[in-house]
C-alpha cells in the first residue's frame, strides 16, 4: 500500500533516549533534504525557554484564552510528592472538553529544551484557534499538557536530576561523595522511583489514566549514512515494535497502533522540505526496548506500590528532534524550525487521534516506508544486548 494511498490529508497536501549521530539505512531514504539553517557552535543559553517562562505563559494562557485552559500544580492537585527534588512546583495545563484524556511531556531531560516550547505552542492552539481541526480535538479529548517535566535539570541545563537533601539544602552525595544523579527516563521501574518528580508525575498518571501519549526529546546531530545529509527529526517508540515486549501488550494491539500513530506523523509531515525524517535508533542496527523509560512504563501498566490496581494502560510514542545543549549544537539560527518540525508532528498525532485517521493508517508503513536500520540487536535497560 502506498503513502498515498494511506492519508487523505497526503493526498490533499496538508501539512499540520539520547542517540547522538545514528544512521540510516533499508528502505528508502530520509522523507527530504532539509533546509535547516547550520546549528552552529553555540548554545545561546539566554534565549532558551526558563521555567519561571514557562510558568508566565501558562498563567498568561489560563487569563486570556479563548478557549479555557485550567493551570494547576501537582501541590493542588494533592499528589503525596509534588515537588521536584529541588522544591520547585510541577505544572500541568489542561484544555478541552472531550471524555478522553490525551497526555503530552517535554523536557524530561534538561539539556533537551525545545519539548517545553513545542507544548506550549500547541498548547496556544488548542486555547485560542477556532479552526475545525483545533475544535475537533478540543471536543475529542482533554489533552494534559506538561511542558516541563523536569524543572530542575532544565534550570540547571543538564540531562540528569540531582537528587537533593532538603534539610541541608545540598545534593545528596554518595559513598564516595559524588553527586546522586538519575535520570528521569528511566526511574518508572518497579525497583525504581528513586526521585522525587518521579513519584509525583507517576501518580498524577494514575490518576488521569491517558488513552494516549507522547513524549518530546532531541537527540543531538545526526545523519543519513548514505548520503550524509542531516536527519532533523526521528520518531520513536520505546518499547521496540516487533521485539521482545511489546507484541506480548494487550493481545499485540499496542504494537500496531504505535505504528499506526507514527505512520500517520510520517505522512503527514512528508512533503514538508524542512523535515528529514527517519526511526529512532541508539547506532546502526539497534534499537532500544526500554522498560524503565516513563512511556515504556505507561504501556507496561505499571502499578508501583498499588497506584494501578485495575492495571491502567496506554499505547505511547516519542519525538527526537535535532540538536541538544550538552553537545553545544541547538544553535538560535535553527530554534524556529526545530519548534516547528515537533508542533507539525503533535498536530498530526492528536488529529489524526481525533479524527481517527490514525487507525486507517496501515501499520506495516513503519517497517516498508519510514527510513530506518535494519534491527538487529536491541538495547534494553533489563537484558542487556539482545540479538534480534
């Protein structure tokens, strides 16, 4: 089956965890030659997005939208944890009025910056556009919005969280007086939940139980091992499809409808010249099938300490977009279209969600159409490497 044949919106032309330099190769090639601006050397830290920004807009958005936005804190809400390691407040924004809720995170790592400006331009969206698409989601579902999943490490711009003593007000060191550091993307595990946001994001879950999510990432440079052109933006799903766990989720239906969602994003971003799309993958060959990761755990349905008796679940899918702060590459020349390449794909995915176009998508487009590595070990965060 051809692209053309799978999106109506292809045929009418409408456009709505830390990999670094991966490649391509199998079927085809990256959807198109980018015109991203070079990134450049520099990581102009001044211009990237703080929390006290994002708290701003929010507050902004809940006052004057269109359409309502509800601002709340995970201290409002009543989680037993609700701040992050550091004390400082975890904020979530909701819009919509439909039954079913949707959820979408960014910045779970903190030198990962632009998930926290891509939710909040849709969230904008979502509160202020009266367009039939924007209304159609709007009225479908309630979409859960945290554009800052991690407000610590995003002031401190890097990857992992400090776990801190409060009562000295100091990071909690370890035997031999390091730092503790652990990474929020894989602290959903049952000998996990070592920090604090961890706990707090983790019951908020339970208690919304999404029928759906995303999450935003970046994952440094990297480019197509054939002809060498950048690959700005690689869309994942945690738990490999086809691999080790996944099939074995709710009879195989989640390892069809992650196929089916990311299809749909790939065709629909297609004929957009910016965006060279590929699969995610950690090296040539391997793919991750990451229980720990909080989308992994998600569709797991995990239940830690009795938060998930009925054993809620969820199929969940993520974004990786070029560039990161660790690397020095997110130059400000680039900022705009990097925004602009995950605000086109979580367009996609929460219409095509609510249209249900998503679920004519054929899901063999993940294996035949969208660029990729043939797999041929998985790299996992409970065996090891594991041949194919």
């Amino acid at each position: 089956m051809s692209p053309a044949q799978i999106s109506r919106r292809s045929l009418l032309g409408w456009g709505s965890l830390a990999a670094i330099g991966g490649s391509v190769a199998g079927p085809g090639v990256a959807s198109a030659a980018p015109n991203f601006p070079d990134p450049g050397k520099d990581t102009p830290l001044a211009a990237i997005r703080s929390y006290g920004d994002m708290v701003d807009q929010l507050r902004k958005l809940e006052g004057s939208s269109r359409y309502p936005v509800t601002v709340r804190t995970l201290s409002e809400i009543g989680t037993a944890e609700s701040l992050t390691e550091q004390g400082r407040e975890l904020y979530v924004a909701t819009v919509g009025t439909g039954d079913t809720p949707v959820w979408v995170q960014g910045r779970i790592h903190g030198n990962e910056p632009y998930g926290l400006d891509s939710s909040l331009t849709v969230l904008k969206r979502l509160a202020t556009s009266g367009a039939k698409e924007w209304r159609a989601i709007r009225e479908e579902f309630t979409v859960h919005v945290i554009p800052c999943y991690n407000p610590d490490s995003s002031e401190g711009n890097i990857r992992q969280t400090i776990l801190w003593d409060r009562e000295a007000d100091a990071p909690r060191l370890d035997a031999d007086g390091n730092e503790q550091l652990v990474d929020l993307n894989r602290d959903w595990a049952p000998d996990a939940f070592v920090a604090r946001e961890s706990l707090a994001w983790y019951e908020y879950w339970t208690m919304v139980k999404p029928a759906y999510a995303l999450d935003i990432h970046h994952q440094g440079l990297k480019t197509d091992r054939e002809t060498g052109e950048a690959i700005t933006f690689s869309l994942g799903i945690s738990l490999a499809p086809g691999g080790p766990t996944l099939p074995g989720i709710e009879g195989g239906e989640y390892d069809v409808v992650t196929r089916q969602m990311q299809g749909h994003v790939w065709l629909e971003t297609l004929n957009r010249g910016f965006i060279s799309t590929d699969k995610y993958d950690v090296g040539y060959g391997t793919v991750i099938d990451i229980r720990g990761g909080v989308v992994s755990a998600m569709m797991l349905g995990l239940d830690y300490n009795g938060l998930n008796p009925t054993g809620h679940s969820n199929p969940a899918v993520f974004f990786e977009t070029s560039g990161n702060t660790r690397d020095g590459n997110i130059g400000h020349k680039a900022h705009g279209k990097m925004v602009k390449q995950n605000v086109l794909g979580l367009t996609a995915w929460l219409d095509g969600l609510a249209t249900g176009e998503v679920f004519d998508v054929d899901p063999q487009i993940w294996d035949d159409e969208i660029p990729g590595t043939p797999v041929l070990q998985y790299f996992t965060d409970w065996g090891g490497i594991i041949p194919a």
